[in-house]
C-alpha cells in the first residue's frame, strides 16, 4: 500500500499490522451528523468493514471514530466472519442509556460493527 494519508493520528500498533497485511486500500467515511465513522480494507474480492458510533452524549471525535472502526475492520479481516453485532432489541441496552443514544445506535442500518462483504 503506498498510500498512507489514511494512517495519520491513528493508533500506531494497529496501522502496523494493516501494513504487514497485503491490504490494497483503507477508506474512511465518517458522517458528523450522524455520529459515525466507516472503515473498509480492501484485500483481493473481499472488504473487510469495521463500524463505530458515536455516543450522543459525547462530542464527535474523527480520530476516535477511526480508531474504532479501523480496529473492527481489521478485527473482520483476523476472524473472517461478521462478528460483534449491534444492539437491536431494547433490553440489550445498559439501563442508564438514553432514549436518543438508543435510537442512534438501532438506525446504524447495519447489523454488525464488523463484517466481512465478499
């Protein structure tokens, strides 16, 4: 991977396993508004993506978000599954969330923070 704009403020023990893998590409996406941040690695036919969400009650950190879904991502990629599903039912969730936490969490529209799309 040539390309390493997208490793900038990231946490360096994880961007040193992306780069030991034969990964093509690392995008982000982050969504202000929303309050979350997407990570895809590519490798090959495969995309390995990681998700994060960020809490309403915190204020929006990009670099965190990142973190986050970069360490899902990879996390998809060394399990090769889908793994770490989101809450969607309302007794998964701690009893001292708010409502709005909750409803930002249940309209991710994925069901997982990390899986794998072939």
């Amino acid at each position: 991977m040539k390309d390493k704009k997208w490793a900038r403020k990231l946490d360096r023990e994880l961007v040193g396993k992306i780069l030991k893998s034969d990964f093509q590409q690392v995008v982000f996406e982050s969504d202000r508004k929303d309050g979350r941040t997407y990570c895809r690695i590519y490798l090959g036919a495969k995309v390995y993506q990681g998700l994060s969400i960020c809490s309403t009650i915190e204020k929006f950190d990009e670099v965190k978000g990142k973190n986050k879904s970069l360490g899902r991502a990879y996390a998809a990629y060394e399990k090769g599954i889908s793994s770490m599903a989101i809450r969607k039912d309302l007794s998964e969730f701690p009893l001292s969330w708010t409502r709005r936490q909750i409803e930002r969490v249940m309209s991710a529209g994925s069901l997982f923070k990390s899986h794998v799309i072939i």
